[in-house]
C-alpha cells in the first residue's frame, strides 16, 4: 500500500486571496485508491454548490468550486481526469495525450463519494476501483488540484505544483505523486 498526504497551493494571482488551507492524504491499495481533500478556513465566500438528492455524470464541473485529480500511466501519454463537485455530481474523462481526445470515461456508471460541508470545512472523501481502466501492475503519476470559486465569481486554481504560465492541470509534469 503507498500513502501520501499533500497540500494544495494556490495559482500566483494578482487578485486577493481568501484565507484557505486545502490538504489531505491519498492512497493506493492494489487497484484501489482513496483520496480526501480538506478545505478549512474562511469558506463564506466560497461558492459551494448545493447537493443533489441523485448525483449524476455532468459536464464542466470545473466552471465552479470543483475537487480534481488526474492519473496518468507510467511512460504512456494517456490519463484521466476525475472531477468531485460538493453536489455530488462528478465526471470522469480520458485523454490519448495532453489535452487530446477527450471522452467521457464509460468504464464508470457512477462515483460515489461522500461530502461533508460545516461552517469552517468542507470534506470530500472518493474510493474508488481503478481497476476498471488500469491494471494492479502499472504504476499510476497523480496530479491532485482545485478548482475554488468564489461568491462574486473569482476563481482560483490550486494544485500540488504549478508548472506552466498560466494555471494548467492538465501539464504531465504535474503528475508528481507516484502510487
């Protein structure tokens, strides 16, 4: 089994930040990975979206406060990218290279994860079997980011590293924890 913790850093931007720590800790256990993201801080003006009763497979996530990771393959172009909205909707896509091919990942008819949302935290929790797309065999790179909107439509980007001019997840170079 691999663990990590991780903290989150914020893209360098000339508009002010509000006070928040993202962090958590993400694991691997043959083909099943766990990953927890915390967010705590000032979160009043943070626009979290509001649960859902039926969680569904929706698009553009990343438009609002949106908890990412990508996995890539060891030596392969390919990934995938996992999105977790606080409303519980979440989606998944594959790529062949950076930024090319883009589908939704059907290997996943759903993804549950939990949410916990208090006054000063907000949790998301995700396991969830790799195996429906990758082997127990291969080495996984992860980029763990997060996307924060804020109440009067500042965005902010988070991510383990920053690697390119302007805020980009999806950046291999990123991928910088090994599981």
């Amino acid at each position: 089994m691999s663990h990590q913790i991780f903290s989150l850093q914020p893209f360098p931007s000339e508009e002010s930040l509000i006070d928040l720590k993202i962090a958590g800790n993400i694991s691997r256990h043959n083909n099943q990975l766990t990953i927890n993201y915390q967010v705590v801080g000032e979160l009043s003006p943070v626009d979290i979206p509001s649960p859902v009763d039926t969680p569904t497979r929706k698009n553009e996530l990343w438009q609002n406060t949106c908890f990412e990771f990508f996995i890539g393959v060891k030596d392969s172009q390919q990934y995938w990218e996992f999105n977790l909205s606080p409303s519980r909707n979440w989606n998944i896509y594959r790529f062949h290279g950076y930024r090319q091919g883009m589908q939704e990942e059907t290997a996943f008819t759903d993804l549950p994860f939990s949410v916990e949302n208090q006054s000063d935290s907000l949790e998301i929790s995700l396991n969830v079997d790799l195996g429906k797309i990758i082997s127990s065999e291969q080495f996984i790179d992860v980029a763990i980011t997060t996307v924060i909107k804020q109440k009067h439509g500042n965005i902010t980007y988070w991510a383990l590293v920053h690697q390119g001019k302007e805020a980009d997840f999806h950046i291999r170079d990123s991928f910088i924890i090994r599981l």
